[in-house]
C-alpha cells in the first residue's frame, strides 16, 4: 500500500526561569552553561537539523551578546525520552556604555528551530510556535543573591570594629572576606567591593549592581572582655575559702566576640606567678592555691563561658609560717587571714581586654582571697523538738555517761549543717542544709562545764549549751474528763453505753504502758485471761490498758479507755440505789490513772483516802440518772385541741408523735457542754414511755427516771380566723366603691397557725363570688394557694389577703351584700356556726356577722371637689374666656377630696394625684361657672373669677415697645448732642416708669379701662425728644465769623477784587469745614470745641497784596546788590553768584 506522508513539524520545550514571560535568566560576570533545557522532538524520533534564530526577518543563528547556543547539523535522536537539546553558554558582554546591565532588562529574542528528515520544518514566525520562544533577559547579581545575602547577615561572624560610624579599610576588607567564606557560599567570587554610605555597608557585585545592609548586620564595637567572680563580699570584693578543707572557685569570662585568646591570675604589680611544675597551664597562687590558665582561643559565650579554677587547701607555703596559719582560725571567733590580692588578666582576639596596674581594688579584674575559720561556714545541729532531744536526771548538769550517749560512738550523733548567719554569698543558697561529709570537717567533741565544744580540723570551734541537746526527763502527763470544775468526778448515765478516755502525753513523744489502777495502786484482773490488756474494772465496767510503746503527743495523745454500761440488770447494784433525781449520783469506783515512759519516768499516785485530793491521776466515778441528761424539748409549733387545759386522749396521741427529749441545759457535765440543748438521736432507745398524767406528759426513761410537763407546752386552743375589711363606715360595715375609676380594695385573714382558705361570697344561697357581676374581679385561696384573682400567704402561712379590683358596672346609688369568709387547716371558720348568710338592715345585727359588707356605690362628685386656686390664670378678657385660656386653667386646676364623704379609707387632706385621669372636661357655663366633668359624668362647678384675673402684660409690652421706639428715635437724631439725647431718654424713662406703675395700681378689670390707661402713657412718651440748641447756636457763632471776616476783606484798599474775592471763598471754606466738625460733634463739649476752632480759621484768613508785595521784593533785591558791589574782599564772578542766591531767597520768602 502506499505510505502516508510525513507533515508533522518537530516540537520544542523549553524549560523557563519564568514561564510566563518565556525567559531564560542570564547574569553578567558570570558564565552562563545552560544544558538539556531546550529539548526538540519529532514525531518520527529524530530531526536533521536544530538551531536558534532571530525571530521575523532576522537571519542571525547565534545569540550574541557574548552568549552562543549550539546548533545540530546532523541527524539527531529525538524521542520524548531523549530529546535532541540546544544549549547556551558564554558570558554576557558588558554594555558599551559601561553601566551595568539593569536587572529585568532583555538581551535578546530567539526562537527556536528545527528540520526533521522529511523536510517539515518550524518557521522564523514570532507569531507560531510560542512554546519555541524565549526571551534572555538579566538577573542582576544584587536581586539573584539577595536570599543568599539576608542568611549571610543573619548568621554573619561580626566584626569587630572601633567605630560604626566610620568603618576603615581593613574592617571592610574583613567584612568583605566574611561574606565570601564557607564551602557552598553562592556569594564566594561574586562581590567586587565593601563600602560604607552612612549607616548601611554598600555591596557592589562584580556586575556592578548594589545592595545595602545595616552597618550593625556586621559589625560590633569590641568590648573587653567582661568576668563573673564568685565574690562572698562584693562590696569588698572578697572571696572565703575555709581553713583545712579543700577550695575551689570558678572565674567565667565571656567576650562579644563569643572566644578570647588568653587568661590568667596575677599578683600585685603584674608579676607573674610561677608555673605549676609538671602541669599544663597551671600556676601556683602561694598558700597551697593554684589557678588554672588559658593561652589558646576559647569559647566565652554566655552559654560556655571561659573558666579560670582557682582551688586548694590552705597550707604553710610562701613564706607562711604554720603558726599564723594556725592562729587564723583557732578558737571561738578567729580573724581569719588576708591570703591576698589576686589580678585576672583576659585579651581577646580583637585587642580588648581585662588589665589594669594591679595595684588594688580598683584594677577591674582584682580580688582578694579570705582565709576563713571552719566555724564560721558550719553550725552544729540540734534537735528540731523536746522530745527529740536525749533525755537526762538534769539537763542543767549532764554526766560525761550521759555526754557519751549524747554525742554516740564516734560522734555519731553530731551532725553539721551550713551555718545560717554565714555571710559568704556563695554560701546563702546552702544555709541549713545537711553536710554530708562533717566527719572530714570534725577534729574533736569535748565537754566543758555544762557545754559541748566541737572542734573543727581547722581548730576553730562551736560551743553551745548541753540544754540544747538534753533534756531532764519528765514523768508523763495524764488528762482526766472531769464532768464538774473542782471536782474529781467522772460522770455516767444508768442504762447507757460510756466511754471515758484517759489521755497521757510526755515529753518523749510516747510511752511505755498506761493503766487504771484501784486503791493502794492495785491491778485489776483481766477480764478475760485470753486478752490481758482489758481489765475488769468492777459493775460491768472494763479498762483497755496499754502495754506496748505508743505515741503520746499532744496532738495524738496516748488514751487508755474505760467502758461500760450499769443498770440494775448488770450491774449488780441494788435498784434502790440508782439515782433517781436530776440532782442524785451514786459513786461507783474511785481509780488512779498512771503511766510510764520509754525513759521510766511514772505517773506516781499514792492511791490512798488522804493522797486522793493531790494525786495527779485521781477520779471518781460516779452514777447519775438519765433525767439529769435528758430534758424534753419545747416543740416548735404546738398542735391545735379544743381545749389546751383539758386534752383528750385523742389529742394526746397525736402530741405524743411530736413530743422529743434534748440534752439538758441544766447539766453541769463539761462532757456534754456542747450538746446541750441538741436533739437527741435514737431517742427510744432512751425512752421507756410517754404517758399522760392529768393535763401533764411525763417521759419516763429506761433508767426508771422522768421528765414531765404541762400539756399546754405541746398543745394550743385552737381560735378561729379573722377576717379584716376596710370598711368606708364601719358601724354600717359599709364599702363605697366610686363609679368612672378603679377599686382596689384589700381583705385580710389572720389565723394563729395557718389561714387555709380565703374567699367572698354573697348572701343568702348565693355561695360564689356575687362581685364578679358588677365588674369586678376578686381574689380567691383554696387549701393555701391562690386560685383567681390577686392574693398573697405569708411564709408563716398565718396570715393571707385577696384582693377586688375592678371599674363597677353599676351607677350611684346602687347597692349590694357579700361576706369574706376564711377558714384555718384546723377547719376552724371566721365566720360564727351560730350565724346565717342573710343581709339585714340592721346595725345591730350586721356587727354579729364577721366579714359582713354592705358596698355602696357612689359618683365622683361624692369623692372630689374642686380645689380653690392658690394661683389664677391672666387672661386677655375676662368676660370673654377662651378655648385657650380654658385649657390654662384646667392645667392649673387641682382636686380635693370632697369635705363631706364620711368615707374612713380617704384621707380628706390627702392629695388627689393622676387628676387628669379623673376629669373628662373643664368648661364654662352662661352663669360664670368653671365646670369640672369627672369621668363617671357627674359634675362640679365653682365661680370661674375665682380662677382669672386680667391680664396687663399686653399693656405692659405696650409701653415698653413705645419707650424703646422713642429712645431709638432719639438716638437716630444727629442734630443733637449726647447730653440732649441724654436729657431726652430720661424724660422717656420717666414717662415710662409712671406709665407702668399706673398700669400696675390700676383697678381695671375690663380690657377697654385697661387700654386706655395705656393709651396715656403712650402719648405721653411720644412727646419726649431732645431739646436741640447747641449746634444751631455754634453754626450761628461762626457764621457771624464770616460776615465780619468778609466786611474787612471789603475795606482793604490795598487788594485787588479778584485777590479780595479769593479771601472771602478762603473764609467761607473755613467756615464750612467747621460747620462739618460741628456736625460730626455727638457732646456740647466737642460741638464748642469745633465752633472755638471754626472761627478762628475765619479770622486767620488775612489776604496779601501782590502789587505792593512785588515792590517791596524789588527793593529789598536792590539794597542786597548794593551790599554786595561795595564789598572788595569778592571777585565779579562771585559777587554775580551771590547775587543769585539773594534773588532766589527773595523770591522764596
């Protein structure tokens, strides 16, 4: 068959920078080696041909710039999986105008190209084949390192420098190296130069492009070298080593740089100290101390810190004789001795350092080491407590056998803790711990007198009083529960379960064994040879002594009990002699308490008769009834009978059910102090019977005694409720209740123990609520709850109230009948069983009847009246009030409670508030009245002139209105000076003042009587202006002026008429100049003042005759050149000069 011919073209990929924009990144300087990122492939896996051109028109096959791509000229696999590839290398030419390259800038454009063996071939579009172009722009060298530079900075090794500010040439240098160094730095080989530009360091790359960092990103001002000294006084810079023990003190020297190049201790003046023989960096501090040194590069970081260990132990070396050395912690309080001042030496790498002239305390690395006395570090511990100290005979003056028990074999017994007065610093943190090694700190334990005396193996010592580590041994202590203060008795109830604890304590902490002793100090036989330790203690009574080790403190004291139980049954005791009365005991056994101690100190009772009252274990135990405990309790509530004095055995059955026994009050036992008072639980496990005997209860207990008490302590009269009404007449048990407003009426029930139910009903057969058809609703309890309408119980239950509410349907002067009834939870009724439900008439009658009402119903008029004003209403007219004037006065009006309403729940000078709420209308009728309209319709009236009055304000403003308008007039007239507008105003004031006193005192009542008094003082303030005078009289003045001014003019013979014409127009503007002052005058004295001024600038026009003027210069010219020619002592030209000068002046004057 034929073959289908081959007209797919190859493809290419290229792997971008930047996709987006099809670049492929070059960077100037630095050699470009771009490989297997341009792939062709063909469809028939292999082309012949593969180059980049010039996309469009271009014929260039190489990329220029420096930079060159490889092209295939023969045939070339080029499978998806292997690719023929195009590559690019070479280095991006520098700009011929010498700038760097800017970053984002393109080179050039290619495209790329490729045949494949059919002849299909990709074109030189730059429109196709868009997966074939790409673009070579520049990444510049300051934006491609700019990660690479930011961890740089952050990690950089800064460099020490003297200033920041001005950074030299070789801290650049150095800055520069740093930036370069370290295997795998992006940065090595790529920057040009280090810079400073203020306070950034400049990096220019090698393609001439820049990027600026914090000078402090770095560099770092060298420090010295900084050292922590253990001080133990810092203020005296001091360090404490102690007397025959090993020392050892660590100096830590840390440096901003993090190292330091060496270390070392001197003495004073610098000298160096000798070298440890045999030992690397070491030296030899004198006494027996050595110090360590550093002479290589150390770390000296906060975190590692350099370290020179200075340690030994004090010893005679130096110079030192032993016997100083000796004396400086010897005895009690040594001086200790100065071992001397020390100097440490440190230089870092960077020139900083610790130095100084080690002459003193001053030099920043000195310290002066203290020879310190053991005594001084240690304390020797005693016992946290009495009982742990070893007990003795005498604490006061121990035996050298008690000294050995007291400090143990070896000195076993004697333990060291770091003294808590010590003032060592280094030292504080230690204060009251335990030394664990204080044998290697103790030479020696000795007593002298009554003290011990510890030695330490520097000689120094500690001494404190044997009466810290000893005690006089004490015999224990015993605490008896006495029942009665003074007494030696012990209280028992007949028929009931006792225990009495017997507690001991001693000074040790425990005993040994307690017991119960009888007289004569006699055991008592065990009460069961299988347990020893229960003794039998006589009438069913027992002992549990003690007879094995057992703490004895007094928070956990040791307690030997005795136990039991006596009654006639067990006891053995006669029945007769039981106790029988609150006040009877029978004494039972007389015993003796004792003890002994781990240490053999007893309790010691001489157990006699005669010894009793001093023996300190001494008891009595004595019998008492059950009465003498036990009382019966008051009941909180009583039960209601018929008769509390007379209660029948019904009755008593259910009080019995409520009748409880307490702890007596009365009983003086200090062992039931806390209970009396207090219920008792179990109770018939107390009590064999509660029976009645005549109107008593009498409790009888199991012991045979009794309590008893008057049945009128449990048990009450039962009285029935009560009821209360408010009753607006109470000798009619009458309620009124008012149409048009709301009733709110409250009815009570009180009951000695609790008020059950509470209700109203009507009369008659009618049992419901009879209220409810008349508009009101009212309240209702069933069995304590409340059940319609409104109603409270109190918490106690013993009182109740339900409340009427309501507006009445009814009108005046309607009526009707109900009764309030309560009953109690005893069934007991307010209301008499003697009694019927039926409305009478009759006072009498209804006074017998409780809850009885009888409600009226009343209008408001029956309830208010219309209060007389305190204040009346000014109004215009006040034959003709208006709509307006009428709503004034219903604002202003105010209620009262009628005078004549008998009503007892009003209070007739109460206020009456909310009285809008009660009024419907306030009006006028035809005869002068104000009418009030409750809201139930019913009317009050009362003359309307009581509430009005005429209003002469109006009249008041008019007067007012015509003087302000009169004395603006004045004000506005120019002709007239301040003192006649002064002297106008006040005649205005005047005529004002009297018009409004007259219209004050007026007895007008009627608008036309009040207009016209008005009317005159109106006119009367219309006629006051100012009186003008002073301005005419000065314009007059200066006009006179001109006339005399202008009749001279007229007799000089000497002017000419035009010369005189010109005079007198000179006059009259004068005159008129000052006629403009006189107006603009506002006071006489400015008006005189302008007048003065006026006519004198009239007379001083004084015309001059030019003629005769002319003439007189002549002459006055020819006799000065006369002068002039007859003086000899001038030449021509100046004699001719100075007649110049003359005729000048002339001509001037």
């Amino acid at each position: 068959r034929a073959e289908t011919a081959d007209t797919e073209r190859p493809k290419v990929s290229i792997d971008y920078d930047d996709a987006a924009s099809r670049t492929i990144w070059v960077t100037p300087t630095e050699e470009t080696n771009i490989t297997g990122r341009i792939k062709i492939t063909d469809n028939s896996g292999k082309i012949v041909k593969g180059w980049m051109q010039k996309m469009g028109s271009g014929s260039e096959t190489d990329i220029g710039y420096g930079l060159h791509n490889s092209n295939i000229d023969r045939e070339a696999t080029a499978t998806a999986d292997h690719p023929a590839t195009l590559s690019i290398t070479g280095k991006l030419q520098a700009r011929l105008n010498g700038n760097p390259w800017k970053n984002g800038s393109t080179v050039v454009s290619r495209k790329v190209r490729a045949k494949d063996a059919s002849n299909n071939e990709m074109d030189n579009e730059g429109s196709s084949d868009p997966d074939a172009q790409v673009w070579f722009k520049v990444r510049s060298q300051n934006v491609k390192y700019t990660e690479d530079l930011a961890n740089k900075a952050a990690n950089f090794d800064k460099v020490a420098v003297a200033d920041p500010a001005q950074l030299q040439q070789p801290e650049l240098d150095q800055i520069k190296a740093k930036l370069q160094e370290g295997d795998g730095n992006n940065l090595n080989g790529k920057i040009a130069t280090v810079t400073q530009s203020g306070d950034k360091v400049v990096i220019t790359y090698n393609d001439g492009t820049t990027a600026e960092r914090p000078v402090t990103d770095f560099t770092r001002v060298n420090q010295a070298p900084t050292a922590e000294f253990p001080f133990s006084n810092a203020a005296a810079k001091e360090i404490y080593v102690y007397g025959a023990e090993e020392n050892s003190f660590d100096i830590k020297i840390k440096d901003d740089s993090g190292k330091i190049s060496s270390a070392t201790v001197r003495r004073g003046g610098n000298r160096e100290f000798d070298p440890v023989p045999g030992a690397t960096n070491k030296i030899s501090t004198q006494y027996g101390y050595t110090a360590t040194t550093i002479t290589t590069e150390t770390p000296a970081t906060d975190a590692n810190p350099a370290v020179i260990t200075y340690s030994g132990t004090p010893a005679a070396t130096d110079g030192l004789k032993q016997d100083k050395l000796d004396a400086a912690t010897r005895g009690e309080t040594p001086a200790g001795l100065t071992l001397g001042w020390r100097f440490l030496r440190v230089a870092d790498a960077d020139g900083g350092e610790i130095g100084g002239s080690a002459t003193g305390a001053d030099d920043p690395g000195s310290f002066v080491v203290i020879l310190k006395p053991q005594t001084q570090k240690y304390d020797v511990t005693t016992p946290e407590n009495e009982a742990a100290k070893v007990p003795v005979a005498d604490a006061n003056n121990v035996t050298a056998e008690e000294f050995a028990k007291i400090v143990g074999a070896n000195n076993a017994n004697i333990k060291l803790h770091y003294s808590k007065t010590n003032t060592d610093a280094n030292l504080v943190a230690k204060q009251g711990q335990n030394v664990d090694d204080k044998d290697a700190k103790i030479k020696s334990v000795t007593k002298v007198d009554n003290n011990m005396v510890v030695t330490y193996k520097d000689g120094s010592t500690d001494t404190l009083p044997l009466t810290k580590f000893a005690r006089t041994n004490a015999a224990p202590t015993v605490e008896i529960p006495y029942s009665v203060e003074g007494k030696k008795d012990v209280y028992v109830y007949a028929n009931e379960d006792f225990e009495i604890p017997v507690k001991f304590t001693d000074d040790s902490g425990k005993v040994a064994s307690a017991t119960i002793k009888r007289g004569g100090n006699q055991d008592s036989p065990a009460k069961d040879a299988s347990n020893p330790d229960v003794l039998d203690n006589q009438y069913n009574t027992t002992v549990e002594k003690i007879s094995t080790e057992t703490p004895a403190t007094a928070e956990n004291p040791a307690i030997v009990k005795i136990k039991g139980n006596i009654s006639k049954d067990n006891s053995g005791i006669a029945e007769n002699k039981f106790p029988k009365e609150a006040g009877q005991e029978l004494t039972i056994v007389t015993r003796y308490a004792t003890a002994t101690d781990t240490d053999g100190a007893f309790i010691e009772n001489t157990a006699t008769s005669n010894s009793y009252a001093t023996d300190p274990g001494s008891f009595t135990i004595k019998l008492k009834a059950q009465t003498a405990k036990y009382d019966i309790k008051t009941p909180a509530t009583k039960v209601p009978v018929v008769d509390a004095n007379n209660v029948t055995e019904a009755e008593f059955n259910e009080i019995k059910k409520n009748i409880k026994i307490q702890y007596s009050t009365e009983n003086p036992d200090k062992n039931l102090a806390d209970k009396k008072g207090t219920e008792v639980e179990n109770q018939d496990d107390r009590i064999e019977s509660i029976t009645k005997d005549g109107n008593n209860v009498v409790v009888t207990y199991k012991d045979g005694s009794k309590d008893s008490r008057p049945l009128t302590d449990f048990a009450r009269t039962n009285p029935a409720p009560t009821v209360e009404l408010p009753y607006s007449n109470p000798d009619k048990k009458q309620i009124y209740v008012y149409t048009g407003e709301n009733t709110d009426l409250t009815f009570k029930a009180s009951d000695d123990a609790e008020v059950k139910d509470l209700y109203l009903r009507g009369p008659g057969g009618v049992g419901t609520d009879n209220t409810a058809g008349y508009g009101f609703t009212t309240g209702k309890i069933d069995n304590d709850v409340v059940t319609n309408g409104e109603g409270t119980v109190s918490d106690d239950k013993r009182t109740a109230t339900i409340k009427m509410t309501g507006v009445t349907t009814l009108t005046a002067p309607n009526q009707w009948t109900s009764f309030v009834v309560a009953n109690d939870n005893d069934n007991a009724s307010s209301f008499p069983t003697d009694q019927n439900f039926d409305a009478s008439t009759d006072d009498a009658v209804r006074q017998q009847k409780p809850g009885y009402v009888q409600f009226i119903v009343k209008s408001q008029t029956d309830k208010y009246d219309i209060k007389a004003p305190t204040e009346k209403v000014a109004v215009t007219d006040p034959a003709n009030v208006t709509e307006a004037e009428l709503a004034k006065i219903k604002e202003k009006l105010q209620l009262e409670h009628n005078k004549n309403n008998d009503d007892a729940n009003i209070s007739k000078d109460a206020p009456v508030t909310d009285k809008d709420a009660k009024i419907a209308s306030v009006t006028k009728d035809d005869q002068g009245n104000l009418v009030v309209t409750y809201a139930d319709g019913s009317k009050d009236t009362r003359p309307l002139s009581e509430f009005v009055t005429l209003d002469k304000q109006p009249a008041i403003d008019a007067v007012n209105k015509a003087a302000d308008k009169q004395i603006q007039a004045i004000n506005d007239n120019a002709a007239a000076t301040q003192e006649e507008k002064d002297a106008a105003i006040a005649k205005v004031n005047a005529d004002k003042a009297k018009a409004l006193e007259n219209i004050a005192n007026s007895n007008a009542t009627t608008k036309p009587e009040l207009d016209k008094v008005e009317k005159a003082g109106t006119d009367a303030i219309a006629k006051d202006n100012p009186v003008v005078s002073a301005k005419p009289e000065a314009k007059k003045a200066i006009d006179e002026a001109v006339k005399a001014k202008e009749a001279a003019i007229d007799a000089r013979t000497d002017l000419t008429p035009e010369e005189k014409t010109k005079a007198k127009e000179a006059a009259k503007a004068a005159a008129d100049k000052a006629k403009e002052a006189v107006d603009a005058a506002t006071t006489d004295a400015e008006v005189t003042k302008a007048k003065e001024a006026g006519t004198k600038a009239v007379a001083d026009v004084t015309p001059v005759a030019k003629a005769e003027a002319k003439k007189a210069i002549a002459k006055a010219l020819e006799d000065k050149n006369s002068e002039i020619d007859k003086r000899t002592d001038l030449t021509d030209e100046e004699k001719q000069q100075l007649r110049m000068k003359q005729k000048i002046k002339l001509m001037h004057n």
